[in-house]
C-alpha cells in the first residue's frame, strides 16, 4: 500500500469521525454525559484505523528505529523528527503521511491554558536604557492576557506566576504539568544591544535553528534547574508528534495575529516568523508550548511604548486575537 493510499483511507476516517459528530452534536442533551457515546465511537474508529497501519497487510508501517527521521506531511509542515512510538507500543508513524493534524483526527480540544511571565523576581531579564525591565512588561501583559481569555470566551486560564515571583524554568514546566494545562504560552520581550532592531518573532521548541535562535536559546534557558540526565529524558520525549504539530500550528497564530496588527500601529516593525529553538521551558512543558518575543525593549521607541498601559493591553488583545485564531481551528464544527 502506498503513502498516498494511506493517507486517502485516513482522510476518511477523519471524515467519517466528523460525521458521526455531527449527527450527535445537534441532540445530545446538556451536562458532561450527552458526548460519552460519540466520543467513544470516534475513538474507537481512529485507534482501530491506527492498529490496522501499525500491524495489518504485507506492507504494515513498522516501528521506526531510533535513527528514522519521517519527514510530516501535514496541513502546516513541520521540522523532520524521530518518531517514537507511545507507552502501549503503538507506533504512529503510519498517521504522519496524512494531511490531518493528529489534533483533528482524534477531535482534541483545549480546556485549560497556562500563561507564563517570562523571567521575575530576582531575574529582570533584560532592561531599557530608560530603566524598563522586562519581568515588568511580562507580568502586566500576561495579566491582561489572562483577564481577556476568561472573560471573553471562558476559557480556564492559569498563570506560572501572578506577581514578581521568581521561577526556575523547571518550575515553570512543573507548574505546567501539574495542572494538565492544554496550551502554554511563554511571553517575553527580545533585546539587541548592537542594532536599532524593532522585530516581533515566536519560538516553538525544535531542533533547526540558526545562530541567533541559540544565542537567544542561550539567554534563555539560565536558571534552568535541569541536570544533564533530566534534559536527554525530556528530549526523548519529542517523538510526541501532537506536541510538536500543535505548538507550531499555535506559534503560527499568535505570529500572524501579533505582526499583522502592530503593523497597523507601527509600519517599521519587521515580521520575523516562527521558529524552532532549544528553550528549555518549552521541551520540559508536556502540551503544546510557544515563546512569542512581543517586542524589542532595547529599541528606545519600543521601549516607550512598551511602558504605556495602553500599548500592554493591545500587545494583549493581539496575543488573545492569536491564541483564539488557534482555538477556532480546532473546533470548526462549533463555530460554524
């Protein structure tokens, strides 16, 4: 069976997963149990249609090796990866030739966000030549951030920190995965000394990066509290192509939302795109996780504005404009 015979068959069980949804959706009754039934049969088709690639017919996927690099073709591409199968030794190699996110095929969604203030406490991060410091602007931002996604769409939202509390990245992730956060979204703001730089950027954890990427990575990842046996365990751990699929496809969102409408404020602002760096704070965090760099603080003109209350609650409203772009891609159905 070829890739492009394979990727045909999951499209229809994606499809035939959406109708059975569909045909539930209108007249389950209201309360937790009125989805039980139709959650259990889309599961039901898609972990048979994962067993039946994994171990059925003469050309069945076999577990990959520790050395195979299976290039994703997906609705947004990703970086190659190692895949890696899961605890019960299912390998899910076989989904990776379908142009499904794996988030779609098995109709996720997200119930509880976690919002993380870069830096804080007895780390400023870095600092205007005016004095502004950067655990300042991230706290305020996230703060805001926060307020919006409740109020405006009820979304459950939890911060690492709510104050000028001092965290260890490992803290971070462990505060994280503590409350089976769904999405995570690190905030900081970026520094150039050297350049009169006014960029906005989004980091997903990834293993291509550029010079820059890890000099940033560098600064970044102080105060880390990981021994060098913790970090390869957490490593191992990105064959979970979920992660890797989402994080990129929410980095995307909240870049495109982030650049498009400060723009609109600033026209000599540059669109930096996403990228893949080794944030330790974002391979540590068990779901999807990004790093948006919301401004440039060593820039005197940003640094102004990024002083303003009125400037942080827009920086706020293009962050929320992009994690809900995010979320409306997950749940079509209850959007249409």
């Amino acid at each position: 069976m070829t890739a492009e015979d394979k990727g045909h068959i999951l499209r229809e069980v994606y499809e035939d997963n959406r109708r059975v949804k569909d045909r539930t959706w209108n007249r389950r009754p209201k309360g937790k149990g009125g989805s039980y039934w139709s959650v259990f049969i889309i599961l039901l088709v898609a972990v048979a249609s994962v067993f039946w690639f994994t171990t059925g017919g003469d050309d069945a996927v076999s577990p990959s090796s520790g050395d195979d690099n299976s290039s994703l073709s997906l609705a947004v591409p990703v970086d190659s990866i190692s895949v890696m199968p899961d605890d019960r030794g299912v390998d899910l190699s076989g989904l990776t030739d379908s142009d499904v996110p794996l988030s779609e095929l098995f109709d996720l969604t997200v119930r509880t966000v976690m919002i993380d203030a870069g830096h804080g406490g007895a780390d400023p991060g870095a600092s205007g030549k005016e004095g502004l410091e950067e655990k300042e602007i991230t706290l305020d931002v996230s703060l805001r951030l926060a307020r919006r996604l409740r109020s405006n769409h009820g979304l459950n939202v939890v911060m690492t920190r709510s104050d000028d509390t001092y965290l260890t990245l490992r803290e971070r992730a462990e505060i994280t995965n503590a409350g089976e956060s769904d999405l995570f979204v690190s905030i900081h703001v970026n520094y150039f000394p050297s350049e009169p730089v006014y960029a906005l950027e989004t980091y997903y954890f990834g293993s291509q990066v550029d010079e820059t990427s890890l000099r940033l990575a560098e600064i970044e990842n102080k105060n880390s509290d990981y021994s060098v046996a913790e970090f390869n365990r957490m490593t191992n751990a990105l064959g979970d192509q979920i992660k890797l699929q989402e994080s990129r496809r929410l980095a995307q969102a909240v870049q495109s939302s982030l650049f498009r409408n400060t723009q609109r404020l600033n026209e000599d602002v540059s669109d930096w795109g996403i990228k893949s760096a080794p944030f330790v704070v974002l391979v540590g965090v068990h779901a999807p996780s990004i790093l948006a760099e919301i401004g440039v603080i060593s820039n005197e003109d940003e640094e102004a504005r990024l002083a303003t209350p009125e400037y942080r609650e827009q920086l706020a409203l293009f962050l929320e404009e992009g994690v809900v772009n995010y979320l409306r891609t997950m749940n079509r159905e209850e959007n249409q």
